[in-house]
C-alpha cells in the first residue's frame, strides 16, 4: 500500500514564524516535508506557500493533521487548502467548433499524463462535430445557445457543473462569453485558454490581422475566468516567432500549437495545487 501524500496550499499577511509554524507543526504531527516552496510579495505584503508531506505513522490521520494546521492558521490569519494528492479532481471540458485542445486534453488524460476524472463534455455544437474524436463513453451534453437562449443555457450548464460535482471547469476554445453571474460561480476554478498577440488583435479571424500586421510574435494565455473578458489572474503563458514567410495560415498552425500546451500547463499547475490567487494575479509554484 502506498502512503498517502498531501499537499498543502496557504496565503496570509506576511510576519515572522510562519514557516517554523508550519513545519512544526507537521513535525509534531509525524509527517515527513517531501517539497516545500515559499513566497513573499514585498508589494502587497502577504506571504504565499505550498508544502508536499506525507504522514510517518498511523496516528498521523488527516483529521489530526487538519486539526492542528487550523490552529496554526487561526494564529496568523492563513487561508489555506488541505489534499491528499490521490484523490482525483472531476473536470468538465467545454468546446466549441475548433477542438485541438479538447483532443490534446483528452489524449493527456487517456495516457494519464493529467489526472483528473472527466466529469462531462460540452458544447455548443451537436456531437457529430466531434466525429473523429475517441469520447470512450464520455458523457457528451450538447446545449446550443443563441442569445435569447443565453440565461437558459448557462442555467443548464450550471445544473451539469453542480449535479456531477464538478472541481474544475475548462474553457477548451469554447466559444461563448459566460455571464458574470456565472463566472463569479466558478471564480478560482474555471480555466480559460486564448490567444495573445503583441500587439493585440480582437474580433474575427485574429492570425489573419496580425499577418497583416507582420507581428514577429505570437502566444497564448490560460487564466482564470472572471467577468472581466479575457483579463482574468493568469495561470501560464508562452510565445513563439514569426517570421515574414509565415502565412495566416502558418499562424494558425502554430497558434494552436501553442495554445493547446499553454493550457495543459495551466491545468496541470492546477490539478496539482500549484497555483494560488494573489488578487487580480497568481503566484505558481512551477517543479
């Protein structure tokens, strides 16, 4: 039987003892520090960590463990998050007509390079869509949305999200703006994946514009969702460059490159409990 090992995530105002805190307290505890990172924002004073332990002896159960690391977040004000790393997150994928980064996803998950358990698929498109994709018995939902369909759908999507206890909802190119009713719902646990272009470009067709343009770089950004459009805390980001030879089409290729591995990075940092809000910002503990 393999020991169980947890990882813990904490935030709270900065002052001196916080990390002899801890550790003593999961020494008293009978548990064996296997990785810890810390960090310290000098801007916003507050103090940002994770620490991966596994539990020496028996008596070392998790109600234990939880029980003593709550007294020590009563002293010094921390918000903190407590898991065992086996247990599995439920994820939900939402998809539009483009799907390379669902088929990355799924491929990740099938050859089990991202744990997680998939919760549902959706999309605004019929399953036919999708043809072409291994689904292995997935449950798929398809909810069309028009805007005066808008309220209803999101309704149903949030019903899908609550009745399969979903912990982690990714926006894998799904095409829709969710409302700000909806987003604060899922505020922390919703992954959004787009492109990032210096400079930017907004509206249809975006590789065609920065082709026009000539840009010399292009990206991706996966962040978390809120109801401010695409400008929510960023989880992970990555560029490559273009040169004169490129056509739009070269950009959409490598557009899609880029942001298929941009988002399975920022859903492994999260599946991982490596990523922590600081306000309108993260901090990520990358291995």
């Amino acid at each position: 039987m393999i020991d169980p090992t947890y990882v813990l995530t904490l935030s709270c105002p900065n002052r001196p003892g916080i990390v002899a805190a801890v550790s003593t307290c999961l020494f008293e505890a009978d548990c064996n520090i296997l990785d810890a990172q810390q960090f310290d924002d000098t801007e916003t004073g507050l103090f940002f960590m994770r620490v991966v332990f596994n539990p020496l002896a028996e008596a070392s159960d998790p109600e234990t463990i939880r029980a003593r690391l709550a007294a020590v977040a009563d002293r010094f004000g921390i918000t903190w998050a407590l898991r065992n790393r086996a247990q599995r997150r439920r994820v939900m994928l939402l998809a539009s007509k483009f799907d390379h980064c669902l088929a990355d996803l799924l491929y990740r998950w099938r050859t089990s390079e991202l744990a997680f358990d998939v919760s549902g698929i959706v999309s605004n498109h019929p399953r036919e869509t999708y043809a072409h994709l291994l689904f292995d018995g997935l449950p798929f939902h398809h909810l069309p949305v028009t805007k005066a369909t808008k309220l209803e759908q999101e309704t149903k999507l949030w019903e899908l999200v609550r009745d399969t206890s979903t912990e982690l909802v990714v926006l894998a190119r799904y095409m829709q703006v969710l409302s700000d009713g909806l987003a604060a719902k899922m505020n922390g646990w919703c992954i959004n994946i787009h492109h990032s272009f210096l400079p930017g470009f907004k509206g249809a067709k975006p590789y065609h514009q920065a082709h026009e343009r000539g840009v010399k770089l292009i990206g991706a950004t996966a962040h978390y969702v809120t109801s401010d459009l695409d400008e929510g805390p960023i989880i992970e980001q990555d560029v490559e460059r273009i040169s004169h030879r490129d056509t739009p089409e070269d950009l959409v290729r490598k557009g899609r490159d880029i942001e298929r591995r941009v988002l399975a990075r920022a859903v492994r940092h999260h599946l991982e409990d490596r990523v922590i809000l600081n306000g309108r910002k993260t901090v990520v503990f990358t291995d």
